[in-house]
C-alpha cells in the first residue's frame, strides 16, 4: 500500500538501468482518495498524461468490447485538524501539517491556530514559483478566492482560472506549461523543479522552504467566505440543474458570470458559486465577499435563481459564515455542527498529521 503520489513519481521518473534508461509512463492507482470507501476506484496516467471525460468512457467501451481480445486492446475534516491544533499547544511545534487518505493533498495549520487553506497555501507557492519564473501562469480553480488573481497578477504573474477537478487541472497544467496549478481541494501541482503531479509531502516540503524565509506565513489578503456547502439532489440532477442556471439565471449586480465550470458569479464585492460535483450527485456551492452583509446577499441571489428552476431544492446556507483570519477551532467547530445538522459533507477529508518544529 502505497499514496497516491507514489504512482505518479513511479510514472514520471526515468529508470536508470544497466541496459540503458527505461521510462515507466502509464500507472494506476486504486483509490477512494478524499471520497468515501463506497466510491472507490482508479486514478490514471497514461503515457504521461492524466486520463478524464471521454478517455474514460473510450477506455471503458474498450473493455466491454466483445472484440476486445481479437483487437490490439474531491482538509477539511475538522476534528483531525483540531487534533493538530491541539498537539502544536501542548508540544514545542510550530506549524501542523494534515494529509488526506491517499497523501496527495495538504492542510496547515499556523502555532496560533489559523488553517493557511490551500488557495493562501497557493498564494505563497505562487510568490516563490514566480520569483524565478516571471510572467508565468499560475493555474486555480472556480473555487479559489478571488484574491489570488490580483495576488499572481502583482508577483507578476498571469493568473488561469480553470475547471475543478484533479484530472482536468494536470491536463491544463501539461497543456499549458504553466510551473504551478492549484485547487482548493488541497491538490498542488508543481511542475517547477518537480514533475507536475500532486503530492502533499513534498508540497508540505516546499512550504517548510517558504517558511525560513517568511515570518508569518499567514499574513495573506482575506476574505469573509463560507466552507464548501452542497446541495443533494438524486442522481443526474445536479448536471441538469446547472444546465438550467447557465441557460436562465439572471444574477443581480453582476460584473460577469463565468461558465467554464458551473457559474461563477463575480460580483464587486464576491463571488459565487454554483458547480456540478465530479464524483456525486450534488451542486457544490461556496460564496466570499468583503463583508457578512455582501455575503448574505449573494447567497440569497443565488438560493433565488436555484429555487426559480428547481423549488424543492434546499440551498444550504444556515448560519454557514466564517471568517478566514478568526480561531480556526472555533470556526471549525460551529461550521462541521452547523454543516452536520444541514446534512452537508465538508470539503477534502485529512487523515494523517505530521507536527512540524522549525530549525532556527
């Protein structure tokens, strides 16, 4: 039993040989990753390149083919982190640092208690990439803060919004050359001095370089915003729903709707946004703004234009606020007890916890 990391060094890294160099460029990894046991599957890479969308169903219709033998063939799990929380009180550590199931994703926590989430984690990766890589893209996705655009832009960078999703965000990363991608799920991709596949080891190993340089790493632009809320529907309406929306909402005060994956709505003080989760029946939804009030309206635009195209739906939004730069155990606490009675699952699950004291 290896991460999933693993598979895709083994996938990346030439053998050296006696008969020569050998390139191992296909793997699969058998995983639920983040998901729950009764979604496990594969991760894939084939011939270097992440597999998705209809490369999967071609390689499915391929297996099913009765010629087949005749032819050539989704961190924040709240209560690990208040475990790291705990342990950086009662221990001389200075920053926790939490794995997801499969170790490709990383969460942190701050001595104080703050969680650094992965779109400031990325804000900080992004600064050092960009140090030696002017002008590069930086790639996010539709659920960053909006922050980060202006953050890469003024490290003079140029920032890419692009869909949600592991296999679409290394495919953009590959397509694109970009050194460093990114997802609020926790997933980093380093192609700058690495090999462009997400593992949170070594993305924790970067950030430990990051911090014996900078004092405060938690000292990054913020937001109000809300956790990843969802909406349940059953089988196949969430794709349907956001059809309907991208066809027939009409959002108020909006700057610009943007559709590359679900709507994201930027409005001049937040965003929100509505998508069709990759992996289970529902609407993802996650809202930011200046301010509390900014944030109820927004999400009232939005429970609006949801509850116009489907009346039965129930938009999660139940007291579900935060702010980011509040004690993270406390937030952490009343959001999971909040998100529980909402029956509504919070983003990427943590399960290892690695204490981290820094060398002086």
């Amino acid at each position: 039993m290896v991460p999933t990391p693993v598979g895709y060094f083994a996938a990346s890294v030439p053998l050296k040989l006696a008969s020569g160099e050998r390139r191992v460029d296909s793997c699969i990894v058998v995983t639920s990753s983040h998901n729950p046991p009764d979604y496990n599957g594969f991760k894939m890479v084939r011939r270097g390149a992440a597999n998705y969308g209809e490369q999967i169903l071609a390689l499915h219709q391929r297996i099913v083919d009765q010629n087949f033998a005749d032819s050539s063939g989704s961190y924040t799990e709240y209560d690990i982190l208040e475990d790291v929380i705990r342990a950086l009180k009662e221990t001389d550590a200075e920053t926790g640092f939490a794995f997801d199931g499969d170790g490709d994703r990383l969460g942190v926590v701050t001595k104080d208690g703050h969680s650094i989430y992965p779109d400031r984690q990325l804000m900080l990766f992004a600064e050092e990439v960009l140090s030696r890589n002017k002008g590069a893209q930086i790639i996010y996705d539709v659920k960053c803060t909006r922050n980060l655009a202006k953050w890469v832009k003024d490290k003079g960078g140029e920032p890419l919004m692009w869909k949600t999703g592991h296999s679409l965000v290394k495919a953009k990363l590959r397509e694109t050359g970009a050194p460093l991608a990114g997802e609020m799920s926790g997933d980093v991709f380093f192609k700058d001095r690495w090999y462009g596949f997400d593992d949170g080891l070594y993305t924790g190993a970067r950030l430990l370089e990051i911090l014996t340089r900078v004092a405060d790493p938690s000292k990054l632009p913020n937001s109000h915003s809300t956790p990843e809320l969802q909406v349940k529907l059953e089988e196949g309406e969430n794709f349907e729903l956001i059809a309907r929306l991208q066809q027939n909402a009409k959002f108020t005060g909006a700057d610009n709707v943007v559709k590359i994956d679900g709507l994201r709505v930027e409005y001049p003080d937040g965003f929100g946004l509505a998508r069709s989760s990759n992996t289970t029946p529902v609407v993802v939804m996650r809202f930011e703004a200046d301010n509390d009030a900014a944030l109820k309206r927004i999400q009232y635009d939005f429970r609006r234009v949801i509850l116009a195209e489907k009346a039965d739906a129930k938009p999660p939004f139940r007291r579900l606020m935060r702010r980011r730069a509040s004690k993270f155990v406390k937030t952490a606490r009343s959001a999971a007890a909040t998100e529980r009675g909402a029956g509504c699952p919070t983003a990427p699950r943590f399960s290892c916890l690695l204490y981290v004291t820094h060398a002086r």
